[in-house]
C-alpha cells in the first residue's frame, strides 16, 4: 500500500483559511513528507473562485498556485519523492505545451512525476476560462480529444490530430518523458472515467465513496480492462480520501466536522458524494480505526490512498498530520 498526500495548491478557501500557506511552505512540507516516508506529494488544479467560496470570503481572493510549476520546484527539491497532479483540468488544458510541460517535467525529475487528469470539479471554473463559448463546449468530449492528443505527442515521433476542439501537424515533441509507459491516471468515479482509465490509464484516481461502491468500481473496471485486452494488475488503484487523525473516534469526528473540508465537501455533494458518509468512507479516526480501514481497503483491492486531503485549519496542524500518519499508521499498513 502506498500513501501520499495533496498539498495546499488549490485549496485557499475551499478546504483551508485565507491564506493558508506561502509558495515555499509547499516545497517545505514536500520535503517533510520525503523525509517521513511517503510516496508522493499532488497538487490540485483551480484557476478562478468558485462561487459558494466567493460568498465565504467576498474581499480576499483564495490563492491558487499552478500545480506543474509547484511540483517541477519540488522536484528540485527531492530525490526520491514521486510529484503528481490530482487532478489537472484536462478541458482547460491545451494538449501540445501540456505534453511539453510534462515531459519536461519527468525528464528534470529523474522519472517521478505522475499526471493525475479530470474534468474538473466546478463547472462555473470552465464558464469562467471558456467565456462566450462555454455553451458550445462539451468537457467530456474535449477530455476525450486531449487524452488522445497527449498520447500521441509523447510516444509518436512526429505527431498529428484533427479534433473539433483541437488540431496540430507533424509536432515533433523530444524529449520524451523518462517512464515508459507514463503514468496517466484518470480521475473520476463516474462509468465514464472507468472506461477512461480502463482504456488508457496506468492508475484509477476517484474521489473518495463508500467502500463498497470501491470496491464494486474496481470490479468493474477490471472486467473493462480485461474484455480492452489489457491486464487489469497494470492499473494502479487510488482512491483520494480525506485524513484526519484524532485520539479517539469521537474526537476526530467532532475536529473533522468542523474543519473546512466539510463545507468543500457538501458544495460537491451534486457529483454524488453524500455528506452522511464523510467519516466512515474516510481516513477519519483513531490511529486504530484508520489502521482497520486501510486493511479493508487493501482487501478490496486499492493499492495507494493518494492524494490524500488534510482536515486541518493551519499548516503546522497539516504537518502534524503528515507526521502522526507516518508514524503511527504506514508501519502498521506497509
């Protein structure tokens, strides 16, 4: 089982205080994060505020830091730490200079950089970097065409696509990235972002849902994968969960609900995720609990609870975290 957790680069306002954190605290908690042992450090992706956060903070605008750039000064940072995005905006992301950016990326970093995409989660964000032609857009198919373009640009020597929504011609993108194959991951719980992954993803990257729900997606993206002619062991399985860790169930319960995760939470309950479930399909808990947690979790067939989401209200309560986590929960896991 592997662990990493989503740095503050999208979450100002939405799960965290303004501010929360200033750019270098982001290298600085990476490298804590090294140090303890974990896997890998993801950023989120936001570009513009979202409205029911507008209405929280009407006169302070929550900073969103850009994802590729925070992890390519990470990179720099670490030796041994894998840098990901969890998730990258897809539709609002133009393929050549993305395959550039992440190629680039990988090269500098020795290998260690994971591109973890989506949709997007606020729609009102693609309106807002769509403009007029917002209504004539469709992100699942501009979701379609990018994975296909992005795959074209970093394995083929000289690439071409002709999209509706996008088009080059004869793009000779070098270097490639240093992994082969590369670790696309598709975020996404809907059957939509099953078959996604199932067809071209190296990882599988929901939003976290009752177990059960897991673990019946992970049968089925197995069977798709299969019946695809790929071998389902192939794709990595990690959920993002949320983390809170307290002395007790009942404390840590009571320090989630009041965490700014929660409001987060429920503006995003249209995608699904009932509020009622927040603890109990989460890492929330006593040491012990999440312990048996992540034990079903591991018997349902996840491999890495990534991209883990910090309850917390300040920085130095995120690294407290990260450490309680490390020390009293991976030994016991790994």
């Amino acid at each position: 089982m592997k662990f990493s957790v989503c740095l503050a680069t999208g979450y100002e306002g939405l799960a965290y205080p303004i501010p929360f954190c200033a750019p270098q605290d982001l290298v600085k908690t990476a490298v804590l994060c090294e140090q303890l042992g974990y896997d890998g450090v993801w950023g989120n992706d936001h570009m513009t505020t979202q409205h029911y956060v507008r209405e929280m903070y009407p006169d302070t605008p929550p900073n969103f830091f850009e994802p590729l750039v925070v992890m390519a000064m990470i990179a720099q940072a670490t030796t041994k730490l894998r840098v990901g995005t969890a998730l990258l905006v897809m539709p609002m992301r133009e393929p050549v200079y993305l395959a550039k950016q992440v190629c680039t990326i990988d090269q500098m970093s020795g290998g260690r950089f994971t591109m973890a995409v989506g949709l997007g989660a606020y729609r009102e964000e693609f309106e807002a970097w769509a403009g007029s032609k917002a209504k004539t857009f469709h992100r699942g198919e501009m979701m379609e065409e990018g994975l296909k373009s992005f795959l074209a640009l970093i394995s083929e020597k000289s690439a071409s696509f002709d999209g509706k929504y996008y088009s080059f011609h004869g793009v000779e993108l070098a270097p490639k990235p240093v992994q082969t194959p590369f670790p696309l991951f598709i975020g996404g719980h809907n059957m939509q972002s099953i078959e996604r992954a199932a067809a071209v993803g190296r990882g599988w990257l929901p939003g976290w849902r009752p177990f059960n729900e897991i673990e019946e997606r992970i049968g089925q993206l197995r069977q798709r994968a299969a019946a695809l002619g790929r071998d389902p062991a192939e794709i990595e399985i990690a959920p993002q969960f949320s983390l809170l860790i307290g002395k007790t169930d009942e404390e840590a319960e009571k320090t989630y609900m009041a965490s700014g995760l929660v409001a987060h939470r429920v503006s995003l309950a249209y995608t699904g995720r009932d509020p009622v479930h927040q603890v109990t399909a989460n890492l929330v808990g006593s040491p012990a609990s999440i312990i048996e947690k992540i034990h079903k979790l591991k018997a349902i067939g996840v491999d890495h609870c990534a991209a883990m989401v910090v309850a917390v209200n300040s920085l130095g309560e995120y690294d407290d975290q990260v450490r309680w986590f490390a020390e009293e929960i991976m030994p016991h896991v790994q």
